[in-house]
C-alpha cells in the first residue's frame, strides 16, 4: 500500500468514527479539528522531500552594533568575541535517561535505557546546572517561558494547546475504581483551534529579538509549538530563517514507514491517536509543507549540521535553537536504532522504542559537536543542553524521572526538574579564576529555564561594555528601542553567568555564592488552572483542588519530596486549611520547636506563592479536560495502566 494510499484509509476511518459517535450518541464533535486532519491528508498532503538552501538572503548585521555605539573600528573585534550560541532542547527528556544519573537501574544493576556521551559530554567540557526547573510542566508554556524570560502565565500561556477531539478522547470514562477526567462540556464550543491562536504577541520579545539587535543571525530547527500560521512563525519573531513544522508533535517519518518501529501490540491509545492524526512535514521559511527525506531526529541534524558549516564562511555570530521532539511520543523508531545490540537488555516494546529514539538524539548531538570541531568554532560556541520538561507517564517506563516523583504535567520535582548542562571553552577560559578541568563542575544555584534570556543579555552586554568608546555609553541589547517592551524588569528570571565564573569553587564555596542581583531566597512559581506550586529557597509547596489537598516539602532535607510537612506536622490537609491557620499564625523570633519553624515557613511560602499568583494574567483559553496523573506509578494520561482512586494523584487541567 502507498503511503498516499494508507492516509487515505486512516483519515476515512476518523472521519466514519467522527460521525458514528455524533449520530448514535449524539457526542459533540470537533469537525474543523477532524476537518484540518483530513484536509491536510487528502487535500493538500505535504509534497515529496525538497532541497534546503540555506543563508540564500544573508546580510552583514554589523550595522547593529554601530547602532548600539560600538565603535567602527571595534566592530571586526567585537563579532569574534561574541559567542556563536548552539542550543539544544530535547522534548519530555526524563531526567533519569541520560546515562551519567542512572538513578533506578533494575534489580540486577543493569542501566534500563540508551548510554548518552555525546549529550554528556557537554556536561564533561563545561558546568552541570544541579538545580535546573522549566518554565512549566508543559510543552507550550515552558517554551514560551525559555523564549521570553518571563513565566508563561504572565502571557496568559498557561496550558498546552489541545485540540477538542483530543481533549474528549483523552477525558473518556474510567473505571469505578479509578481517578475520573473532567471533561469541561461548556467550552467545547468557544475552544479556540490551533490555526486560530496568537500564543506571543508580536511586541513581547523573544530571545532571537534580543540577538539580532547584537547582531547576530538566528535560526530556528524542529519544534515551533509557539504560534501557528505564517503570522506566528518563528521569522515572526527574530529568527532569521526557520526549517520547522508549527505544531507541539509531528510523526518521526512516513505513516506506514516500513523502517520504522512502532509499538504495535504495545500501543497506548493516545499513541494510536497522535500517529494517526499528526503530520510528517517540515516547513522551511514559511514555505510550502514538505517531508523530509529521513528519519526526523536525523534530518534535523543533518540540517543542523549544513548550517554550522556553511555559517563558519559568514562573519558575524550566530544562533542555533536545534528544538528536536525526540523523546516526545508518538513512539516510532529506527529499525537500525531499535536493533542495535547495546539495547538488546531494554524490554522490548516502547521501553527500547523509546531508548532507541534516545539513541538517535544523542548521535545527533554528536554530530552537531563534531561539525563545530570541523569547522573551527568549538571553541567560542556556547552550547546548553536541556529539556523542555519532565518525562511523560505514558512511555509506560517507571524509571525516567527518579529519584524524584512525579510525571511531564505534574510540579512534582519529576514534573519540572529537568537537565541542563553548559559548555563554552573560550568564555569559561576567560571568565573563570581558573581553568575549568575535564571533570565536570555544579552550579548549585536554583536555575530556571526564565534564566536563559537574562543570561545570554548579561553575557553579550558585558562583551560590548569592554568595546565601547570611553567617551559613550553602550545601549544594552534589551532596550535598544525605548518604545519597544524590551526591558530587563519584565523579566522573571536572573542571569546564571556569575555561576559559571565561579565554577571552579569548592563545593561548599559554590553552594554559598551569590551576586548582589541574585535573590537571597529564589523564589520560582507555576500554574495550571487550580494547581499551582513555588519553590522558595530549601521550600516548595504545591496546592490543588481536584483532590483539595497541600504538599509542603524542605527539598534540602528531602529533594524527592515525600515527606508533606503539611499533612505529618500540622495537620494540614488543603489550601483552606493553610488559609485559615495562617491568618492566625505568628512567627517567632529565636528557638522554635520543629512545629513552630515549619509553621513559619509554610505562611511565608504561601503568602508569597497568593501574591505571585495574582500578578499573573487570566489565561488566553479554557482548558477542555483535566486529566489524571499518578504521583509515584504509570497510569492516568496516555497509557492502558489504570491511575486508581487509592493511589496519590492529581487531576490536572490542560
């Protein structure tokens, strides 16, 4: 069978099931969702794979600088000290799956997933950030908080789109011994579709703005996830030219692919669903749809690394932002990966489909590496490696997140805790009291994806400060525009480069560094509907409504947060009761007794967390489902394994 041929039969048999659920059980149906599926399949599916002609309308942005009040004959100097910056996001990349943590290994010892150097040794070459959150639990809202330096809710970004027959599908009827969806009926007719969505506006700028005023040229790889439509592209929003495809998941190659693995007997609904209603497209530059010639997580690198050659010709920095969606579901993998005999110990199924997806982004990092190597500009590329979130429960694989509890969707630790690691050999040469061996250094400062932004300014700002003519003062890159809303102060997040500079501490002289702009309590806070949470400093605390409960954790006594303060020493069982014992709680100077310093802590996080949470905005949409998610076991989202009503758990809106 065509593969033409094949998404003709899968798009008629979504449209007959569409009409039999609306006929016979008079189900409200997302027709234009169902309608774009079966558009985009029948009508105008993407064309055959096409060439990629990259830097065809590149200009010399020196320019900029000189805007800026870097001297003329400072410019030349200033382009080669300003870092070329290559970032790499992974996608529902658990914290447990690369190699070097292997925090839960099987009984007998043995690593349950795919050995990762390439991605290690960013972490080796550079600083290893051991306190690293997202921005959220989510893909949409942490995205749009590493892009802006700002907390999603304060853009109204608050859940990942969903389109309406997905949020239904997903909010089917359980058991009776099992946590219940919600279904949020009266907004299925006022939900927004995905072709209709501003998720940023044009005027809050977005990390590439911030570059190209420094010069710079940027380019977007992979996962857009953050705008759809020609409007809302990633050209829309600084970079210079884009090769992406706009939605928040997209097949791994060709449906019906025969190279590929893909659970078969193993699947998980929700697998079966993505791979039958999401395209295998990419888009360069907002052009026509088209399908790569390879496998997605090998085209994208491939493309990546034609792009780090042919820029090492051009003058100028650059910008990379390689967004893959590999680990993200659906499950498909390389037949070659699938079978290689350093997985043949991962049970077969999703486990090693999903080790041998990993296996195919680490390759890629490593090619990436290896091109800088190449083409000479190892050494002043700044390359950081992360996670969009935490790994998701329906791979079904109980280990990807530990030692912390929690999934992708929870604010469990094992929900936003996520690697992050940072090489860049000329400026750690430069900057550090002393050079940094091969062994890995710790930041032990709490970071956020909301950091990234304000580093990189701080970064480039201290660059263009040690250029400027005595005689004049140098506009930072964040407000070359006053009527633009470029300010620092719209900001959540700190720069981590003083971090990085003081790598070289001891341990215990790196836990006690701060600089004067860093919070002596770093506070960072996250929202889903009715669940919300905030670390502060060694605190964390978490409240919901569906169950009404409260967490309260000291994460320095106990970081994988099964110890609730709340409950074991005040008694303390929701957000009513904090409410209530904090309006009449004192806080004591001198000795206090266990129950009295918690006491203390607790108010002080949860009037913090209250007065955060009322300087977010409303957000741009209801979400249609709430969905439920076990803490400490697979079941509840995406998988066939059920999350029972006796099992600690959380019904979360999105």
């Amino acid at each position: 069978m065509t593969v033409r041929n094949t998404s003709v039969v899968v798009a008629v048999v979504i449209a007959a099931v569409a009409v039999a659920l609306y006929k016979f059980y008079l189900v409200k149906i997302d027709f234009q969702g169902i309608g774009n599926v079966l558009w985009y399949k029948l009508i105008e599916p993407p064309l055959p794979p096409q060439p990629v002609h990259w830097l065809q309308n590149w200009a010399d942005k020196s320019s900029h600088l000189a805007a800026l009040g870097i001297p003329t004959d400072q410019i030349e100097q200033t382009h080669k000290e300003l870092p070329n910056i290559l970032f790499i996001l992974a996608d529902d990349l658990g914290f447990n799956e690369l190699s070097d943590y292997s925090f839960a290994p099987d009984a007998l010892g043995t690593r349950l997933g795919a050995d990762t150097p390439n991605i290690n040794s960013i972490r080796y070459n550079g600083v290893n950030f051991v306190q690293s959150y997202s921005g959220h639990s989510t893909c949409t809202p942490s995205r749009a908080a590493l892009l802006t330096g700002r907390y999603s809710t304060k853009l109204g970004i608050e859940f990942t789109p969903t389109p309406p027959f997905l949020a239904r599908f997903a909010s089917r009827k359980r058991g009776a011994d099992e946590v219940q969806p919600i279904f949020h009926e009266e907004f299925f007719d006022i939900a927004p579709h995905l072709h209709n969505l501003t998720l940023i506006p044009r005027d809050k700028a977005m990390l590439a703005d911030y570059l190209d005023h420094a010069g710079y040229h940027s380019y977007f790889l992979g996962k857009w996830d953050s705008g759809y439509g020609p409007e809302r592209s990633p050209r829309k929003h600084g970079y210079d030219e884009s090769l992406c495809f706009p939605y928040g998941g997209s097949l791994y190659s060709y449906f019906g692919d025969p190279n590929l693995v893909t659970p078969g007997e193993f699947h998980a609904d929700l697998d079966w669903i993505l791979a039958a209603s999401l395209g295998f497209f990419v888009q360069h530059n907002d052009g026509p749809r088209f399908q790569p010639d390879q496998y997605m997580t090998d085209y994208l690198t491939e493309q990546g690394v034609s792009l780090i050659r042919q820029l090492a010709a051009k003058n100028g920095p650059w910008h990379i932002m390689m967004a893959y969606n590999a680990v993200h579901n659906p499950f498909q993998a390389t037949r070659e990966d699938y079978n290689a005999p350093e997985l043949a110990h991962v049970p077969a199924g999703i486990p090693r489909i999903y080790a041998a997806m990993l296996r195919a982004l680490d390759r890629g990092v490593g090619r990436l590496l290896e091109e800088l190597r190449a083409t000479k500009q190892w050494d002043n590329t700044l390359v950081i490696f992360t996670s969009d979130n935490g790994g998701a429960e329906y791979t079904g694989v109980s280990h990807i997140n530990a030692p912390f509890r929690g999934w992708k969707l929870s604010l469990f630790e094992g929900g936003v805790r996520v690697p992050f690691f940072l090489q860049w050999p000329q400026g750690m040469a430069s900057s550090s009291p002393s050079p940094l061996s091969s062994k890995e250094r710790d930041v032990h400062a709490i970071t956020s994806h909301v950091d990234v932004v304000p580093t990189f300014v701080d970064i480039i700002d201290g660059i263009l400060q040690r250029h400027a003519d005595p005689a004049q003062s140098v506009a930072s890159i964040v407000s070359p525009q006053p009527e633009h809303l470029y300010q620092m102060s719209s900001m959540d997040g700190f720069s981590f480069w003083p971090f990085v500079q003081n790598a070289t501490l001891s341990d215990e002289e790196a836990q006690a560094f701060t600089y004067p702009a860093y919070p002596a309590e770093r506070k960072l806070f996250w929202r889903s509907g009715h669940y919300k949470a905030m670390r502060m400093g060694q605190w964390k605390m978490q409240i919901a409504q569906h169950p009404h409960k409260v967490w309260f954790f000291d994460l320095h006594r106990d970081p994988t947060e099964h110890h609730n303060l709340a409950a074991t020493v005040l008694q303390l069982r929701n957000a009513d009761d904090v409410a209530a014992f904090c309006r009449h709680h004192t806080s004591r100077e001198g000795e206090a007794t266990e129950e009295e310093a918690t006491g203390d802590a607790l108010c002080h996080v949860y009037a913090t967390m209250m007065e955060e949470d009322a300087q977010q905005v409303p957000p741009l949409w209801h979400p249609l489902s709430e969905l439920p998610l076990c803490i400490d076991n697979v079941g509840g989202v995406g998988t066939t394994l059920k999350c029972l009503l006796k099992d600690e758990h959380v019904v979360i809106p999105n």
